[in-house]
C-alpha cells in the first residue's frame, strides 16, 4: 500500500483540507491501494520509510528533505491535485 501524507505548518487546517481532497481526487481518478493521512512539519518523520509521497504548499517545500515531494501552489484547487497526483502515479 502506498501512502501520502499531507503537510503544513501546524498540521491542523490546511493540511485536513489536503487530506480530504486528495481522498476525493484519487476516488475519482479511481487510484486505489492509497494511505492518505496528515500531519505538521514538526511531527513529520522524513525518514519513516512507509511513506511514499508528501503533498503540502509551496511555502514548505524548502523546509524539509524527502525524496518524493508533491508541491501544490493552491492547496484548495482540487484541479491541480488531480492533475499532480495523476502525474506523480505515471512515473
């Protein structure tokens, strides 16, 4: 199973809000076998090797190191996740 975290400052609001409509995004992508699930960058575990991508704003992108990265510049356009989480699934 893979699994996606949603990332923000204080791992509240914003990333809930990610969480909620990448559930939605990959349901009508039909992506399935998809662990979705949300935190803030200080709780956030760049080493914890279960996951396989993080999704968070532009803002963070630059505050921690990870291998797969998904940087959206709207977190509330489920256009672009659909569009990002599309394209980061066909590499």
């Amino acid at each position: 199973m893979k699994k996606i975290v949603a990332l923000c400052g204080q791992g509240l609001g914003s990333s809930l809000i990610v969480e909620i409509n990448l559930k939605k995004a990959l349901e009508e992508l039909d992506i399935d076998d998809v662990e979705v699930t949300h935190t803030n960058l200080n709780s956030f575990d760049s080493n914890d090797h279960s996951i396989t991508a993080v999704i968070c704003g532009k803002d963070l992108a630059d505050s921690f190191d990870f291998e797969h990265k998904i940087i959206l510049n709207n977190l509330l356009d489920i256009n672009e996740i659909k569009s990002k989480i599309s394209a980061f699934f066909k590499e």
